[in-house]
C-alpha cells in the first residue's frame, strides 16, 4: 500500500511541475507575441510620422532621431541609414547599462524601423507647418511610446540620459531637456530659427503623445488615509468604491512628549476621476481626517480594474 501511496504522489508531484512549466511557456509565449504587437505597430507608426510629416516639410524632433533627420536634411544620407548609425553607440551603452535582452529588443525595433523606411513609401500628408509639427510628433511619438509599451526603444537618448544621469547625479528628464536644447540650438543655427520653433513644438506633441501611449488613458492615485475611523472608511473604500484596501499597523511619533498612538494606516489606488467622490466619503465620516496622495503611472493586478455596477 505504502508503494502505491509514493507512486501516487510522484505522478502528482510531476503533473504539478509539468502543468507549471506549461503555464509559465504559456505566459511567456503571450508576452513576446504582445511585445513584438506593440513593437511593429510602434515602427509603423513612428514611420509614418516621419515620412509623410516631419521628413519632407525638414522639420526635427528631440533625441536620436531629432538628429538624424537634422542630418539627413543638410546631408545627402538617407534617414533609414542614419537611424542605425545614430543609434548604434546607444545601443551598446544600453547593453552596458540596463542589459542584454533590452538590447535585443531595441535593435530589433531601431532594424525594423529603418527596414520600414527604407523600403515602405508613406504618402506626404500636409505642408501646413503647424500641422507637421503637431501630427508628425503625435504619430512619432505613439510609435516610439508603443515600442517602449513592448520592452524596446525607436530611440536611444534615454539610456545615454539615464547613464549621465547615475554618473552626474542630475535627473534623467533634466538631462534629456539639456541634450534637446543642444539640439534645437544646432537645429536654430543650421536651419532656422522658425524651423528651430517648429521642431519644439513636434517634439512637446510626441513627448505628450509617448507619455500617453506609455502611462495609459487612466492616471491613477495611491492615497494614503490615517484616521481614527479607518476601519469605517475602509468599509466605504471596498462598498461604495468597490477598491482593495491595505492596512498597515502604525505609531505614531508626535507631540512634544512623543506620544506614540496605535491606528491603522489605509492605502488605496483610485483614479483621478474618483478622487472627489473619495475626499467628499472621507470629510462625511473624519473631517480631520489625513490624507496624502501621489501619482501612480500604472498599476497591475488587484482591484483597481474592477467597478461598483
């Protein structure tokens, strides 16, 4: 009996590993099929910006690419040969610095889309000039915020921005701002400064757009509550919100005495258009009540997808 009990629990024990193996082969096959979704409608996107707005109207955008069509329009080399070999030294500082399969996919997307450019021909839109530069940013910068959505980059200034940003302690954004000032400056030099202007207003219409794409249509809040009818607000959070709450045991560490009181500390994420209807729920039952709130590019999982029919 005692044999037939092992085997028993070793075929289990199998079927259990296998079934786990299967499910992670599964997500995973999912994951490089989405990925490689968002990179290709990425590319064409990106592409489609470029050649049908911004390339035959020489107007520019911020980064690598802003610098290759900078290139290409007071060069005879072409913009599809450019992206490559702009983008060739920042692909080996991303290897360095954030690793291989980053790598891999942004090359992948930087091929795809000078294979795109090089051999697919996008009809030119508009010579309105403020049209190019609204449009033409819109489109690039959903194709570049698409590829980043897919674990790669159309652009590779961010890892050059990210690496100056470990060794000269400033921000990324600040760095990115002072590569793009270099930029336009040479754009208002070499060009126009009309040209220089326009070009900005391309490259404020693509950052928009990428952080759009990116961060996704709902902006979210963590907010924070520490009240001493918590475990009131936590019930009104679950029913008349319908979120997930976490409660975190607390003391505080006030007063001159430091007093230190036990509560509950709340935390919860909703959406932006929540955020009225949860401060008007908390003032009905503590208007003393302490709240904090930040901004949350994303979440996943839990009950922040979930809504109160």
């Amino acid at each position: 009996m005692g044999g037939h009990k092992n085997s028993g629990f070793y075929v289990l024990g199998h079927l259990g590993a296998y079934l786990k193996k299967s499910r992670k082969l599964r997500v995973t096959a999912k994951s490089y099929l989405k990925d490689s979704f968002f990179i290709v409608l990425g590319i064409f996107s990106a592409a489609f910006g470029l050649e049908s707005f911004l390339l035959p109207n020489s107007f520019i955008d911020g980064g690598a690419t802003g610098i290759s069509l900078l290139i290409t329009t007071i060069s005879p080399l072409p913009l599809y040969t450019l992206i490559i070999l702009i983008n060739l030294p920042f692909l080996i500082l991303g290897y360095k610095v954030i690793g291989k399969q980053f790598t891999i996919k942004a090359a992948l997307a930087i091929l795809g889309l000078a294979l795109v450019l090089g051999l697919v021909h996008f009809p030119e839109i508009t010579q309105d000039k403020l049209l190019v530069a609204v449009f033409g940013g819109f489109f690039l910068g959903a194709g570049i915020g698409l590829s980043i959505r897919g674990g790669g980059v159309l652009d590779g200034t961010e890892v050059l921005a990210i690496y100056l940003s470990r060794k000269l302690g400033a921000t990324i954004g600040d760095v990115i701002i002072l590569i793009n000032m270099l930029i336009f400056l040479t754009a208002a030099y070499l060009l126009s400064i009309e040209t220089a202007l326009y070009s900005m207003l391309t490259y404020l219409a693509a950052s928009k757009t990428l952080d759009f794409v990116v961060e996704g249509i709902e902006e979210y809040t963590g907010v924070t509550i520490i009240s001493k009818a918590s475990d009131e607000i936590r019930l009104m959070i679950i029913n008349e919100l319908g979120r997930g709450v976490t409660i975190y045991d607390a003391k505080g560490g006030f007063g001159e005495n430091g007093i230190h009181n036990q509560y509950d500390v709340l935390f919860t994420v909703i959406t932006r258009l929540e955020i009225r209807k949860l401060n008007i729920e908390i003032t009905k039952i503590d208007p003393k009540a302490f709240v904090v709130m930040s901004k949350i590019n994303d979440t996943r999982g839990g009950m922040i997808k979930k809504r109160v029919l």
